[in-house]
C-alpha cells in the first residue's frame, strides 16, 4: 500500500468521524432548536468538507480543490468561534458578521490564483486555524471562570490545544508522516470537543432545571400564604360578619320565645364557627402544641376513633409558616384516616430533633393497597413539606395500616419567617 492510500484513507476515516459529530450536533438542534448546536453542526460539516477537498486535490493536484480547501478551513474556524460565542454570551446572528467569511474566501483565492504560492496559503491557513481555535479556547476559557463549568474547562484545554497542534503542519509534513499523525491528533480533539460540549450542555441543563426548581419552590410557597392570607380573611369575615348576625337574630328568637328557629340558628351558627375554625384555627394564636392537641381531641370526638398523642412539653421555635404546614399536614392525615382507613385507632407524635421537628401519623387501618400511589392530599402534604425544605414519607406498617411521617428543618423554618 502506497504512501497516497494511507493518506486518503486516514483523511476518509476523519471524514467519516467528523460527520458523524455533524449529525449529533444537528439532531440536538431538532430537538432543542438552540442556534449554537445548528452553528456547531455547520462547522463539523465544513470541516468534514475540508477533508475531502485535500483529499481531492492529493488525487488530482489541481488549484481549485485546494483553494476549496483554504475557503472551508476559513469558513470552518469561524462556525467553531461562532458557535461558542452563541453558548457561552447569547451572541445572535446578524448578516454583517458575513464579511469575515467574504474576507476568508477572497484571501483563499488571491492566495491560491493570485499569488500562486502554496507556502503563501499554507501558512495563512496554519495561522487562521491556529488563531481562530485559540481564539476559541479563550472564549471557553471566560465561560470557564463564570461558571466554573468542568465541560468548559475540557473544552479551553482542547482548542488550546489544538490551536497549537495546527501550528506544527509546516514542520511535520515534510518528514512524511504529517498526515497520519495529524488524523490521529484531530480525531482526538474532535472526540474530546464533542465530549466537553456535552458537558457543557447537561450542565447548563441541570442548572436550568435547578433555577426552575428552585422558582417552583418560591412559588409554591407564595401560593400556600396566599391561600392561609385569604383562608384567614374568610374566616374572619365568617366570624365577624356572619357570626355577629346569626348570633344577634339567635337572641332576638330567644327573647320573642321561638325555641325552635332559635336552635336552627343556633346549629347555623355552630356549624359557621366549626367552618371558621377549619379555615383558620384560633389555637394556632395560642402556639402550635395547643393546635394540633384541639385538632386531634377534635378528630377523636367526631370519628369515634381512639387518639393517641405524643409530644414534649415544647418544641424548638417554629416560624408562622411552618406551624401553618404542620397543622395543615397533620389536618389531611386525619382527614384520610376518616375517609379511607377503617382504623380503631390513631398514633399521633411530635417528636423535636436538634434542627427539624418530626411528625408522625400511624393508625391501624387497611393500609394502602400495593404501592402507594399520591394522590391529590398526599401531593398536598408533599407540596407544603417540601416548600419549606422538608420531606414527607409515606409507607404501609407491617401487619397493618399506614404511617404518614414530615420533617421540618428547623432552619428553613427560620428562614421562611416573616
């Protein structure tokens, strides 16, 4: 096998790898419609071209297939640089940047036809390659230093170095082995380019999904004040207005003798008060031990069920919000023991721990049917733990039963405070 064959081989080899990159490159942007993954795809693809045109005019020798060479290595070097300009500062596109690549086509060609000097155009190539590359590596490098990306630090190491490697063309060629080391070389830069872009890229996508985490979160928990702000002015205002006029027209019944429209009122009048005080319980006023004790005798008087509670004499401070959460979570555990459990008894605890507080619902029901699957109270109690930092665990008790158990960092508590 002669020296030419090895050469168009390795050169097809690279061809080959090379646009294989181009399509990875151009599938992302049909999935993500990102610019800097179709600038990317474009600037494999060229370079791919780049390949074959030094492979055609090894075959034939004739000057257009290298000043086609020349015009893609321009046009190739510019698409990298672009494209990491596009991910790394938002750069867009705008048709005045075209002239740099107007200017690499016109220096291709004066080079090549005007000049006809292959050292002229060899060294031009060498320098732009060379330049341009570097140039790219520092563009990764200043995305690199703001964003600590290790994706962006592959990728400074990798175009530095083969912004250097470029460089070495004049000095290996003649020895008759610069195309074979070179494939060698450029495969692996083309493999550890590709590798740190899909660095950089999940990377930027984790810390999207990060921030739209941590938005969700902020949100969620502006919803849940939102919603106790307007259940505590409705329970106001059924207390206050309703309240005051049922009360007032109980009296007047009583006072002209109607005993019997006088005991409706009076059980409307119950029934807007035990609504007032699902809204809004009063004895969170009075801290959160006192509640959630009012809840559960509440739970055991209406239910019938036997209720256990367990907690200390007192708990670490426990911020507005967090209290609210608790009592709200406990509030739907209970509720789902009504509806769903069939149980004799419930086993409430309180258990504080050096930084979170722990709550703790066991009742000897029917438990949950194979695996537990949420549903719209239980996504609700996960909702309202975890906007505080907290986390609520859900399981079936062997033999029987269910078990409901939230935590509540004491210091996300504090920071959500008021």
């Amino acid at each position: 096998m002669n020296r030419q064959t090895v050469e168009l081989s390795a050169l097809a080899f690279e061809t080959v790898f090379t646009l294989l990159q181009a399509l990875v490159y151009y599938a992302l942007w049909l999935r993500q419609r990102r610019p800097y993954f179709a600038t990317w795809a474009i600037a494999w693809a060229l370079y791919a071209l780049r390949l074959q045109c030094i492979a055609a005019y090894i075959v034939t020798r004739h000057e257009p297939w290298l000043f086609a060479h020349q015009a893609a290595t321009g046009l190739t070097t510019l698409s990298l640089l672009l494209a990491a300009l596009q991910f790394s500062r938002g750069l867009t596109w705008r048709w005045r940047y075209a002239w740099l690549g107007v200017a690499s086509l016109a220096w291709a060609a004066i080079a090549i036809f005007a000049i006809r000097s292959m050292v002229v155009a060899g060294i031009t190539a060498v320098v732009l390659l060379s330049g341009v590359t570097l140039w790219t590596g520092w563009v990764f490098w200043q995305h690199r230093v703001r964003t600590h990306s290790r994706g962006a630090s592959l990728l400074t190491v990798t175009f530095t170095l083969w912004g250097l490697h470029h460089l070495d063309y004049p000095l290996l060629r003649p020895l008759g082995s610069g195309v074979l080391y070179g494939v060698f070389a450029d495969v692996l830069f083309i493999a550890l380019a590709a590798i740190g872009t899909m660095f950089l890229v999940l990377g930027e996508g984790r810390q999207a999904l990060e921030t739209r985490t941590t938005q969700l979160e902020q949100l969620t928990r502006l919803l849940l004040r939102s919603q106790e702000d307007e259940r505590r002015r409705i329970a106001r205002e059924l207390h206050d207005e309703a309240g005051q006029v049922l009360t007032a027209v109980k009296i007047e019944l009583d006072l002209d003798g109607r005993r019997e429209a006088s005991e409706m009122v009076g059980r409307a009048l119950a029934q807007v008060r035990d609504l007032s005080n699902l809204l809004r319980p009063a004895e969170l006023d009075l801290g959160l031990l006192p509640a959630l004790r009012a809840l559960t005798e509440d739970f055991a008087r209406r239910t019938r069920i036997e209720m256990r509670f367990e907690c200390p004499d007192s708990t670490p401070p426990v911020s507005p919000d967090a209290q609210v959460a608790i009592y709200r979570v406990l509030q739907e555990a209970l509720t789902n023991v009504a509806r769903h459990a069939r149980a004799r008894s419930v086993r409430v605890r309180i258990e504080p721990e050096p930084r979170a507080i722990r709550l703790a619902v066991e009742d000897d029901g029917v438990g949950f049917p194979g695996p537990v699957v949420p549903h719209l109270g239980l996504l609700g109690m996960s909702e309202r733990a975890s906007a505080l930092g907290g986390t609520l665990r859900v399981a079936n008790v062997e033999g029987a039963g269910a078990r409901i158990e939230a935590c509540f960092p004491v210091e996300a508590q504090a920071e959500s405070a008021p």
